[in-house]
C-alpha cells in the first residue's frame, strides 16, 4: 500500500510539471499569432485597440500576463472569451464539453469491444476468410478518414432509411448514434490489430497448450487464460485514445451538426481568442494526463509483471 501511494504521489506531480510545461508553451507560443483578439479589428482605430488592449491586460509585459495567468488558473479562472460576448471560458467549455465527451466514451466503448472482438476471432481463425476479412476492415478503419463513414452513414441511414436523424443535437440517444458509429471505426480498427497481433503470440504460448493439453474447450482457453494477457498492449493506447475523442472530431462534428468541443477549438483558434484557446488546451491535456494515468494503473492490475513494487 505505502508503494501503490509513493507511486502515485509520483504520477501526479509528474501529471502537475507536464500541464505546466504545456500551458508554458501554449501560452507562448498564443502570443506569436498575428493579429488580435478582439472582433472587427478592421473597424478599429489603433486608439481604440490600445484602450481594449489596456482593458483586457494585454499592453503589459509578455511575463507580467503569464503571471497572471497562471494565478487565475489557480483560483479556477480561466479568463473570458474575446469573441464570444465576453462569456467566461469554463462556462463555454461546460456547454461545449457535454456532447463531445458523450460521443467519445460511447465511440470508445463500441469500438474496443467490437474491435477486441474482432481481433480474438482474427487469431483464433489465423489464415481464414474471417481473418482476412478482419485486416481488410483494420487497414480501412485507419487509413479511411472518419468524415467519410460519417457522410455515408448519414446518407444510407438518415436520408434513405430515416431510422436517424439527420443532424442536430435534439432528439436524445437517436442523435449520438452515428456519429458513434463513425467515430468508433478508428478505435475499433486499432484495438483489432493489437488484439489479433498479440492473441497470436499467446495461443502459441506454453501455459495455453498445457491448458489445451488438459482438455479445456477452446472459447475456455480463449476467455480464461488467452484474453487477459492479450489486451496488455491495447490498455497502453486506450487512454491517448479516449482523451482525443472525448475532446471531440470538428469535421465529425460539423456534418452532424453537434455543438462540440471541437467546433470550438478551431473557431477560437481561428479569430485568435486567447483564453478559449487556453481553456481547451488545459480541458485536453488534463483529460490525455488522467487517462493515461488510468491504462498504466489498469496496466499494473492486469498484468502480474507490472505490479507496484517498492522501486515504482
């Protein structure tokens, strides 16, 4: 127990230098855009952006707003939006966070359970036809953007069948199911590749053929001794995975219509609002953070030879 606390008080002050280090860089990095934040800068006279700048703090010393910054982000301030009526930041975010979280825990869950799925009958049938089907569908699910799935689907089953709405975010359940759908073909794609490649290795190992040797059915093998060893590597890119979803897909966003994270983002980064720019960066980089976090713990749990140990 003393070992599981050392190693956590550990990965959380690394978890507290890495956000550091990103909104450092972030914040930087912001200052260079050209431009400024304020809407109808054409329509400004310098006087007038002069007065804004002064307004808003933006006239002082570069290190002065960092400073600052960093203390509001501290008392849980993230700023207010320059081009979006002054609104503050958190509550944009609390408003936008909402359906890119929903689509990319329901994309992350179909597809790593469709796609271990997948890759468990990929190994299991090794040189079938089912085999070569589950590769087809891995190399398509990566390499063919998601935007596509989503156009087709939105085609096949909304405009054609109409069993789905269209687009919008009004109609509960029945508006997150394809862009579920098209979300989840990337995810499912890799967690079928990594199963089917690490399921390989382990039915040739020894402890499965004595399992074999003793009689035990096939799906017994597969469940109880194969599976839980197989999954190891797919847990490592599990987190990145959900963080990126969860922050939301714009294009996916934009064909369906869904008031996202990820609409957001783009539009900030597009007329240079700072502090929206800022918040979203923080939202993701804590999200990626935490959840890696969470596959090295899920990590250590699964897998006997990772296990917390005086040294971790």
């Amino acid at each position: 127990m003393k070992a599981f606390i050392r190693y956590m008080v550990k990965r959380l002050a690394y978890m507290l230098l890495t956000l550091f280090i990103i909104v450092t860089v972030t914040f930087f990095l912001m200052k260079l855009l050209p431009g400024t934040p304020f809407s109808n800068e054409d329509q400004l006279t310098a006087a007038q952006i002069q007065t804004l700048n002064a307004k808003y703090g933006l006239d002082q010393p570069i290190w002065v707003q960092y400073g600052r910054y960093l203390l509001n982000i501290l008392k849980g301030d993230l700023g207010v939006s320059f081009q979006f009526n002054n609104t503050p930041v958190s509550q944009l975010i609390i408003d936008r966070a909402g359906p890119s979280m929903q689509l990319g825990l329901q994309a992350m869950l179909l597809g790593t359970v469709l796609g271990t799925f997948l890759g468990v009958i990929s190994a299991v049938y090794q040189n079938t036809w089912i085999d070569r089907f589950t590769s087809v569908f891995a190399i398509a699910g990566r390499s063919v953007p998601s935007f596509v799935f989503a156009v087709v689907l939105q085609f096949l089953f909304a405009v054609v069948l109409a069993w789905f709405p269209i687009a919008f975010w009004r109609d509960g359940f029945a508006s997150t199911v394809l862009p579920t759908i098209a979300l989840s073909l990337s995810p499912m794609a890799d967690a079928a590749r990594f199963v089917r490649t690490e399921m390989i290795e382990v039915l040739n190992a020894d402890y499965i053929e004595l399992a074999r040797a003793k009689g035990f059915s096939r799906f017994y093998v597969v469940m109880r001794h194969a599976l839980r060893n197989a999954i190891i590597p797919l847990l490592s890119i599990i987190g990145p995975m959900t963080a990126g979803l969860m922050t939301g897909s714009l294009v996916v966003e934009n064909i369906f219509s869904i008031p996202g994270i990820g609409e957001q983002f783009t539009k900030s980064i597009m007329v240079n609002d700072f502090p929206t720019i800022m918040g979203v960066t923080i939202l993701y980089s804590t999200l990626l953070v935490v959840m890696i976090l969470i596959s090295d713990i899920v990590n250590g749990l699964i897998d006997p030879r990772l296990r917390l140990t005086g040294g971790a």
